[in-house]
C-alpha cells in the first residue's frame, strides 16, 4: 500500500535574512557581563540626525535635482499660472479683455 501513502508537507521554516538572532542574543550577552564587571554600556539614543542626507548620496537623480535646484523656479510657475488664468477667462467669457 505504498502506493497511497501521501507525504506530509515540509514544515515552514522562517529564515531571516536582514537579521542574525545568534549576533544579537551574543551582544546581549556580552553586554550583561560588561554591567556585572562595572563596566559602562550605554544604550544610545536614536539619533535623528544620523542619517539626514545619506539617500542623496545614493541616488543621481536626486544629488542633479539637489544640485541644480528645482526644475521649474518662481518666474515661471507664475508666468504659466497666469497664461491659464486667460485661458480660463477667455473660455468662460469669449473675450479675451478683462
């Protein structure tokens, strides 16, 4: 009756790839002996500032932008509200006087 036997699925095993358990459970470790000898292990804080500015360093679209300034400055974004402005205007009432 081999023949009819079914497998039973393989078991899941979760396997993290962005951490290492046995690293921490060992600092953990050596930071509790490091207390009981006197000596100081501080728990920092998170620092806010640690990382400002580090993705712009990794991304070329976003040191050009940086660099450059932005695409579009103030003279223009005004010039181009007030071009729609009279479009709208001229749409709305059929001339194009004020």
């Amino acid at each position: 009756m081999g023949m009819f036997n079914t497998r039973q699925p393989r078991g899941f095993r979760r396997v993290s790839i962005y951490t290492d358990d046995r690293k921490e459970k060992l600092q953990k470790l050596v930071d509790e002996v490091k207390r009981q000898e006197g000596e100081s292990v501080e728990d920092k804080p998170y620092d806010i500032h640690k990382f400002r500015g580090t993705f712009i360093n990794y991304t070329p679209n976003a040191r050009r932008y940086r660099e450059n300034g932005s695409f579009v400055k103030w003279p223009v974004a005004l010039a181009v509200v007030l071009v729609l402005l009279l479009i709208w205007h001229y749409l709305l009432t059929g001339n194009a006087r004020f």
